[in-house]
C-alpha cells in the first residue's frame, strides 16, 4: 500500500479510480477555499466517502484551509481544521509542532506551515517558523537511518517570491541531506521533482486544475492522472 499524495483541491474533491482507491492519502492542503463551516462540512462528507477501515489519511492545512481567500487567517477555520485533523490522524496543529509517522518503510513528518497574516498583502506565504524548525531539526537527529519524508502544504523552492514558504532557507537547511524526499503543493503549475543531492523535493500541482498526483510506495515514486 502506497501513498497519495492530494493538493490543493479547492472543494473539487476527485473520484479516485480503484488503482487508487487502495493506498493511503494525505490531503496536502488547501483543500477548501474560505475556510468556512459549509465547506468543511462538504470535505467532512468527501473524507467519510474515502475512508476505509485499512486506509490512513493525514492531513496538512493550507492557507486557504485557514482563512478567507487563503489570505486573512482566522481562529474559527483553525478551530474546524482541528477538530478534522483530529477525526483524520488523531493529531491537533494548535501547538504547530511537526507530527511524526511511523511507517512500513520510513517516517514521515508532517509540518504546518500556515503563517498568521493580517494583510492581503502578506500573500499567504506560509511560514513553518524557528521554534517548529529547532523541533524538527531535533526530530532528524534522533530518528534511525530509515527513509524520511517531510510533508507540508507551502513550497520551499517557489521563484515566484509571493509563493515562496517565508523561511524556505532556514527550512532547506535543515532538512537538505537530511531526509529523503520534501512534498509540498501551494504554488499550483505542474506536478514535478527536483533532486538536490539526497533530497528529493517532490512538487504536487493543483488537484482542482486536473494537475497529476504523486504516489509513493517507500522509495519509488510515480506520478498519477486521478
Ligand atoms: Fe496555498
């Protein structure tokens, strides 16, 4: 059984074929668009349809998943994400520290990268922040020579600055040679890898822009028309 990895969905939740039906998901953020009660009643139904009794589905948020027009974050959408992070991976963000999976062939660790904004103009960058970053370069050093893989919903290698994760230096630093491979979605465009040494940085483009999957099964990778 592999992993799926979703991005970006918009509230345009895909029918997964039965190739794929069978693996794992991690729903990459920004799944909504406004962060509001409605829709997350609309993906509370979409993640009860995908659920099956030896699948695990993790969740990371996105700026969009946090506030509306993925730009103003607000404490009632975090709140709701919460209580379905809780439902999904019995795990909360409020505390904004890395989660640790253990898996067959690896971890994976899962990070949340939505920075408080209170302008339009921040543009929603996302900022996994020094204390979260010290946790997880703490996490790298203790866990056993297995493969690691870093999830989180902002992009640390963006050109484009207004997309660019806040702290993509202080966060490449980390975990470069450090963990196999970074997936990430955010900055839409096409589904794609960039190697850097040992570390694989695994684009996932947009799900609601009919953009391919990533599906990962240890250290193979292949990408997927949903
Ligand atoms: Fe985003």
């Amino acid at each position: 059984m592999g992993i799926l990895y979703l991005a970006d969905m918009h509230g345009k939740f895909p029918t997964l074929s039965p190739d794929l039906d069978k693996h794992n998901l991690v729903l990459l953020g920004d799944m909504v668009n406004n962060g509001t009660e409605y829709e997350y009643r609309k993906l509370g139904k979409w993640i009860e349809s995908v659920k099956r009794p030896d699948r695990r589905i993790w969740v990371v948020r996105g700026n969009h998943d946090s506030g509306q027009l993925g730009n103003l974050v607000n404490d009632r959408a975090l709140t709701i994400f919460d209580q379905l992070a809780w439902q999904t991976q019995t795990h909360t963000f409020a505390d904004k520290k890395p989660q640790v999976v253990e898996l067959d062939t690896g971890f994976m660790i899962l990070l949340d990268s939505v920075a408080r904004t209170i302008s339009p103009h921040d543009y929603a960058q996302g900022e996994i922040g020094e204390p979260q970053l010290e946790e997880l370069d703490s996490i790298l050093s203790q866990l056993p020579p297995f493969t690691k893989t870093v999830v989180l919903h902002h992009d640390p290698l963006c050109a484009d600055t207004t997309l660019l994760l806040k702290d993509a230096g202080r966060f490449i630093q980390t975990v470069q040679g450090r963990v196999d491979y970074v997936v990430y979605g955010h900055s839409h465009g096409e589904t794609g890898c960039v190697s850097a040494g040992n570390t694989g940085y695994m684009k996932c483009g947009a799900v609601a822009e009919g953009a391919q999957a990533w599906l990962q099964d240890g250290r193979d990778w292949q990408m997927v028309r949903l």
